[in-house]
C-alpha cells in the first residue's frame, strides 16, 4: 500500500516541478501553449493504449468498458460545469484569467482533473500489464505543462508564489492518496469492475482534454498545436510499446 502512495506521488510530483520552472523562468504564451499541446497528445495515447486497450482485453462484459467510459465523462462533465459556476473554470489559463476566480474553485478545479488518472494508477501498477511503466510516465510527463500553464496565470494574477507552490504540493498529495484508494479499493476488483474503472479514468480524461487543455493549447500555440500534440502521442505510445 505504501507503494502506492509512493508511485502517485512521484507521478503527481511534476506538478510542482512544472510550478517550479514556470515561476524561475519566464515562459511565452506560444510555448506555454505548444508545450500543452504536448501533454495532451501523451495523455491521448494514454488514453487509447492503456486505458481503453487494458480494459478491453481484461475479457470483461462488453458493457463494463461502454458503461466506464460514458460514466466518466458524465460525471467530469457535471463537476466541471458545477468548478465553473463557482469560479474556476480558467484554472489552466496562463494569461491571468484566474484573478477574477475563487481560489477554493480553481484547487477543486484542479484536483477533479488529476484525481481519475491518479486513480488508476493504485489500481494498475502491481498488476503486471504494460499499463503501469507506459501510464505512470504519460502522467507524469502530462503534469509537467498542466502546472506551467496554471501556475503563469496564477503568477499573473497576482497569487503569491509560496501559495502557489503549496496548491500544488497539496494536490500531489491528494493525488497520492487517490492512487492508494484505486490500489487498496479496486486490487482484488472483478474484470468488469476493473474494465469500468479503466474507462471511467478515459472518459474523465478525454472531457478534460476537450474542455479545458486542447482550447486552451490551441488559443496560445497556434496552428503548430497540431503538431506538437501528434508528437506527444507518438512519444507516449513508443513508451508503451517499449514498457
């Protein structure tokens, strides 16, 4: 179990490093913009080869992965609308927006993005399959431009740094803990449990990529998104080949 907490943790913990690099060196809106690009594509291919992939061949009833998907999507679509309504829907601008939103909104905001992949985390990383090594990096690798482009518009608007520092160490943790939940909860799960499990986590991804990160990538970095999202999945589904 303490395994667990540890392998979120350390997936959780570029968040922090991306807050770090975003608050010691002063990164262009293009850049910000290409580098979400990037993430989004990693957590794309995260998304098609181990998630959704996993979940199908775990031989569990077809509806199990249907159900899954549609399920995650519904509800991060329900918490987002509810995040935006009291305030956080610019949490990943990186121009400043957030200086007009609640603070509580913007960290619950955040937190609903990290808490499916985390999950799944607990859930997968003992049990042997591609997707605990080739999942663990996505995520890791797909933090990275989440908290950059976060933490620019925190900065802008006028969050003190040590705050901003501290939100994101507390999500890391809470994303720690979401990843021993899926490890202490989901371990001895059905196939189908673990099939609906596997899609939830997708469909709460694909949401949040199509809701917040893709628009907000594209706003900034312009037509070259594109590319840099395609090479993000590349990169991401050549870890997974590898794993």
């Amino acid at each position: 179990m303490g395994a667990a907490f540890g392998w979120g943790l350390l997936a959780a913990s570029s968040l922090v490093i991306g807050a770090i690099v975003a608050l010691l060196v002063p990164i262009r809106l293009p850049t910000i913009g290409l580098i979400m690009g990037f993430g989004a594509g990693v957590l794309i291919s995260a998304v098609a080869f181990d998630l959704v992939q996993e979940a199908v061949e775990l031989e569990a009833a077809s509806w199990a992965p249907a159900l899954g998907i549609f399920a995650g999507c519904g509800l991060f679509f329900g918490g987002d609308v509810l995040i935006d309504r009291m305030g956080g829907g610019d949490r990943k601008d990186a121009k400043g927006a957030q200086e007009s939103g609640s603070p509580l909104a913007i960290v619950l905001g955040t937190v609903l993005d990290g808490i499916p992949e985390s999950t799944v985390i607990g859930l997968t990383i003992f049990q042997g399959g591609a997707v605990g090594a080739a999942y663990l990096t996505a995520v890791f690798v797909s933090n990275l431009p989440e908290a950059i482009s976060s933490t620019a518009g925190l900065a802008t608007s006028g969050w003190r740094k040590a705050r901003i520092l501290w939100m994101w160490a507390g999500i890391a943790i809470v994303s720690a803990v979401a990843s021993l939940a899926g490890y202490s909860i989901f371990q001895d799960a059905s196939p189908e449990v673990v099939s609906f499990v596997l899609t939830f986590a997708a469909g709460a991804i694909l949401t949040m990529l199509a809701d917040t990160m893709i628009p907000e990538a594209y706003e900034h970095g312009g037509k070259l998104t594109g590319v840099v999202t395609t090479l993000g999945f590349v990169v991401a589904f050549a870890i997974h080949q590898a794993s």
